[in-house]
C-alpha cells in the first residue's frame, strides 16, 4: 500500500524573524504528576497558532504559565527574544504585553461597554477614547459603546472582551475556549470575526480549544496536546492528513478500524493484501480509514466492481442503518468477512434499507497504518 502523502510542511520561519512567542521545554508538577511535560512552541507575530486536546491534557495550564499567573517547574519563556520568565527570574504578568480572553468574558457589570474597553489603557483621554471607538467600529459595536454589558446577548459581550483585550495593542492574545460558551450557528460568525481582528491587529494569538473544528478554522498552526506533552506539530492540512497516530487521528474525526496481521511485509485484509513495510512479521497492525473515504457499490447477483489499483479489492457488507445528517447520510456496515463494523459518509441523502447488500472499497491512499494499541508480535 502507498501511504497518503501530505503536502511538505511550510518553513513556519521563512525570514527566520525572532519568534513573538518562544516556549523552551516547560514542566509543570501537581501533586508528582506533570500535567506539562517538555512542552516547546514558537509563534511569530500574525500568526494564529492552537493548542489542541482534550480536557485535562495540561494545554490550559500551559497558558496560564504564559500569561505569568502559574508558575513552570522547569524550562523558559521569552517573548521578541526577551526572557520573561524561567526558574528563577519571573516577569510580573502586567509586564509581558499579554491580552487575555476566555470563555466567560469577564466583563465588569457596573461599567459601559466604552469603559470595561478602556480598563486596560492609559494616556490621554482624547486617545483613549479614540482607540475604543476604533475597537468597537471593527467588532461592528460602534452602537452600543454607552450600553452595559447585561443589554448585550452573548456574542456581543464576545465582541466587548476581545476589544477590551486588544485595546493596550499586547504582543501576544492568549485565548483560553473564548467560543464554548456560544451556540453553533453564532459561534462560527463570531469566530470568524475575531480571527480578521485578530489579524489585522498583527499580535501573536495562542488559542486554546477541545474542538479540531475550531482549531482547523482558525489556526495557521495546530499543537496536538495529550497527557501533557506536544504529540504532533504543524499546519492544519498535515496534521489531518498525516497523523502521527491512530489517536490522532480519532481526534480529528470518525474513523474505521481495519485490523490484521504482518505476513513478509503484506497484511491480509477482506480489502486486499496492504503493503506494511517496517513492519515486523506477525506483529498486529491497525489499518485506518475515515468513513468519507469509503466507497459504496450496488450489490450485482452477489458481484461486485472488480479490483483497482487504487481502491483494491471489494468487500461485501450488509447496511445495518442508515442516517441522514444534515449535509451527509451516515451509513453503517456489518462486514460479511468477519462481522466486523465500518462506517461511511455519503454526500446528500442516500438511506438504503437495513440488511441490503453492497460493496465497499477503500481509498489507499488515504489509509494510515499504525501498529495497533495493545497489540504485538505473535508467537
């Protein structure tokens, strides 16, 4: 089998300009367990860079000790090349040139939407106000600078804390699940306002979210977190496309499992033998599939399409339910090989009957194979 090929990484430092953001090899320690092992990142100035994991994987953490209000058990920070902090020396947290936004907005009640704005500004009043008429222009809330938070819905008050975190102009946006609070729809308008803010503004944004759609939506670069370490690195179109694991990625979509086991570099599947190299005889391997990927074929008087050199052989399979989604019909399978399970993604509606027959092939080039979890090398 030939492997999918992702499109080469970018040089993430074309002009090798000194990294906005520089994180070298920071652990943090609770209670002898690191929750942040050996964590490095850099982020250049515009650039939108996402920390991506599930909850408790340590990348809130790993914000926290940037923005100077945790501290790390080892490593440094600099900022434009600076050191801010490392073991010994701690730059206080108002001096880092740091905007901070998360999820529940912060907005303090008792003042205007033109004040909580300006909380953070000093200097002359003419130019403070200046600045939050700016702000509030270019989140397309000019309207309400005389409001107070409690008349404005959720996406306002959004719109309010990233002009008020923007107003001091910092280095560096530090964005901790800023959108979770938001329903779908809004969400996704509201994200991509704040993402053109953003860039026009010219800061350096870490953004830390659960959701890889989010992370495919807005980052120029994605930081997959697990168990306190950075697992994989890189644009978002290699991330997907090339994971480092089977994990990873599950963690970006539904996936297909497909397993077997290594025969003088080949693996036998219900699809075909599949070219594992590297691969150590009788070792169990797991073969990855994505359920778009999944081609579905008529069942013609117990035949199927014949073999390509691109999706292989055919498997023959039974529906056992179908599901319209929305934009997709989800179809699930019971394989008539081993009774195993397998999902597919069909554009549109497309709803056949439980127990109808047809065939599948898979796509393999966009297969990834994995040794599989928990599993070896026979005896």
């Amino acid at each position: 089998m030939t492997l999918q090929t992702a499109r080469p990484t970018p040089d993430p430092n074309p002009t090798n300009m000194i990294p906005r953001l520089d994180i070298r090899r920071i652990d943090r320690v609770f209670g002898g367990r690191k929750v942040v092992d050996d964590v490095s990142l850099t982020v250049l100035p515009g650039q939108v860079t996402c920390l991506l994991g599930p909850s408790g994987c340590g990348k809130s953490t790993t914000l926290r000790i940037i923005a100077g209000v945790d501290r790390q058990d080892a490593g440094e920070i600099r900022i434009d090349g600076q050191l801010v902090c490392d073991t010994v020396f701690r730059l206080p947290p108002e001096r880092r040139s740091v905007g901070l936004m998360f999820q529940d907005f912060a907005l303090f009640p008792h003042l205007s939407v033109a004040e909580n704005v300006a909380f953070g500004l000093t200097g002359p009043k003419a130019a403070r106000r200046a600045r939050v008429e700016d702000l509030l222009d270019r989140v397309a809330l000019g309207r309400f600078i005389d409001a107070y938070p409690h008349e404005l819905s959720g996406g306002e008050q959004q719109r309010v804390a990233l002009a008020r975190a923007l107003a001091p102009r910092p280095k560096i946006m530090l964005m901790d699940e800023p959108f979770s609070g938001l329903d779908n729809r809004l969400r996704d308008e509201i994200r991509d306002q704040t993402l053109q803010v953003l860039k026009d503004e010219g800061a350096a944004v870490l953004l830390v979210t659960h959701e890889p759609d989010e992370a495919m939506r807005m980052a120029d670069e994605i930081a997959l977190m697990r168990g306190g370490r950075i697992v994989q690195q890189g644009a978002p179109y290699n991330i997907y496309n090339a994971p480092v694991d089977r994990a990873a990625a599950a963690f970006f979509s539904d996936i297909n499992v497909i397993r077997g086991r290594v025969q003088n570099l080949l693996t036998e599947t219900p699809f075909g033998k599949f070219l594992t190299p590297g691969m150590a005889d009788g070792a169990e391997v797991d073969i990855i599939i994505r359920p778009q990927h999944l081609r579905i074929d008529f069942d013609r008087n117990g035949r199927g399409p014949n073999p390509t050199a691109e999706e292989g052989v055919a498997a023959r399979a039974c529906v056992e339910r179908a599901r319209f989604m929305g934009s997709e019909s989800l179809v699930e399978f019971r394989m008539d090989h081993d009774g195993s399970a397998l999902r597919a993604t069909v554009p549109a509606v497309f709803l056949p009957q439980p127990g109808t027959p047809m065939w599948l092939t898979i796509r393999r080039d966009r297969c990834f194979v994995f040794p599989r979890e928990g599993g070896g090398r026979a005896a």
